[in-house]
C-alpha cells in the first residue's frame, strides 16, 4: 500500500502543475471565445437583415467582408491555441522531469530542447500580444451595444432616439440624404423588442471574458516557460559539473590503486 502510494506521489510530483492549470485556463478561454464570438457574429447578421436600417444593403457596406473572415477565424485560433498550449505542455512537463531527475542529463537540458524553450517563449510572446489585439477588437461591439441600450432606454421613456451607424463607423459615408444609416424612434423600437438583441449583447460579453480568461493563461504560461528555461540551464550546468566531477573521482580513484599496487609490489620485492 505505501509502495502505491509513493508511486502516486512521484507521479504527481512530475507534474507540471502551473503549466497544467494554464492549459485548462487557456482551453477553457479560447472554446468560450471561439464559440461565442462565432455565435455572436452570427446573431450580428440576424438583427442586421431584419433591422430596418434606412440606406442598408450588403453590396453599399463591406460589414460582411470584415465579421465572416472574423467569423471563420476562430476555427483557425481555436486549433492553432491547441496545439500551441500541447507543445508549452510537453515542454514543461519535460523540464520538470528533468529537475526531479536528480540532474541527469536529458534531451531537454540539450542545444535542441533550449532552443525549442527559446522558441516557445518567443510565441507565446507574440500570441499574448495578438490576445491584447483580440481584446481591444471585442471591446467595440460592447461600445456599440452599450449606445444602442442607451438609445433604447431612451425610446422607452418616450423620448426620440436615433441611432447613426455611419457615427458608430458600422455603416461607410455616403453621399446619400440624411435617413442614410440611421435607425430611429419606432424602428429602433422595433430592434430594442428583439430578444436577439439582448443575447447578442450577452454573447459578446461572454466572449471578451473568455478572451481575457485566455490572456491571464498566456501570461501564465510566459511565467512558466522562463522558470522551466531558467531551470533547464541550472540543470545543464549541473549535470556538467557531476561529470567532471565523477570523472575526477574516477582518475583520483585510478591513481589511488596505482599507487597501492607500486607499493605492494616495492614490499614484495
């Protein structure tokens, strides 16, 4: 019973654990991201076509060439965080193996594996930057939809409300009469009626969570990787201190004998 049980502790010992809860971090950020902001985007077109926006149509505005490439690319960010967070994994798990192993050399504390922890460092440094990004894009819709709420409370206190989305930058200028993009008293009552417009605006929210959920993991995982790299060196130089350290036991060691079998041999003689 206690040979299982210090096994289990030994396993659970070469986990890497801060690595470990930046991948559950980073998966659960990135799912809630991708499958809200794609549903959210979706729901965008929705209230879109069925607003009765004066001026809108697909061909005057180039909404849809900016939301679908947003829409699809989350299935691209989704996979490329998967096997992103996989490898900063591995490599973590790696390094403290090697750190338990009483400092015996590994293919990690190799030329290769420090490069593959210098490289991994570099991109998550640029993923965390292109997470910042990210951020900043989802902040814009809920300033779109905090003014469009604010109108519609306007509108149900009985006052006249419009909406520009030409203001908003939503819709591009034009040289049309002034109704051009504006949605106004009971057609804008009509958009605040629409249930889509409140989960919409929820989804969007739960999506910018997710996206900083994602961040702080990122960070995390910087953290990580600087240790690991950090104890990856520590346990190179180790390891090169215990072979030439074992290397002179074993010349002093040879020397020692020599010396007895001279002087065995001067006594017999």
């Amino acid at each position: 019973m206690m040979g299982c049980f210090s096994g289990c502790v030994r396993c659970l010992s070469l986990v890497p654990w801060a690595s470990l809860i930046a991948t559950v971090m980073c998966w659960a950020g990135t799912a809630v991201f991708c499958g809200t902001g794609h549903e959210a985007i979706t729901y965008t077109f929705n209230l879109l076509e069925t607003a009765n926006i004066s001026g809108f149509n697909w061909t005057a505005t180039s909404i849809d060439e900016v939301l679908l490439p947003v829409k699809y690319a989350t299935y691209g960010i989704a996979a490329y965080m998967f096997g992103l967070t996989l490898l900063i994994f591995i490599f973590g798990l790696f390094a403290t193996r090697a750190v338990k192993s009483d400092y015996e050399d590994s293919c990690i504390t190799s030329g290769c594996g420090i490069c593959i922890g210098v490289f991994a460092t570099f991109v998550s440094y640029l993923t965390t930057v292109g997470w910042i990004l990210i951020i900043c894009g989802a902040a814009l819709p809920l300033y779109v939809f905090t003014v469009i709420w604010s109108q519609c409370d306007a509108v149900e206190s009985g006052l006249n409300a419009c909406i520009d989305f030409v203001q908003l930058g939503i819709f591009p200028p034009s040289k049309e009469s002034d109704p051009y993009g504006r949605l106004c008293n009971d057609q804008l009552e009509v958009l605040c009626n629409d249930q889509n417009l409140n989960l919409t605006y929820q989804l969007y929210i739960i999506a910018f969570v997710g996206a900083g959920v994602a961040l702080l993991s990122m960070k995390q995982y910087l953290m990580c990787l600087s240790a690991n790299y950090a104890y990856i060196k520590m346990v190179r130089k180790l390891a090169v201190y215990e072979d030439v350290k074992y290397r002179e036991e074993m010349e002093l060691n040879d020397i020692i004998n020599t010396a007895r079998s001279n002087e065995r041999l001067t006594y017999k003689y």
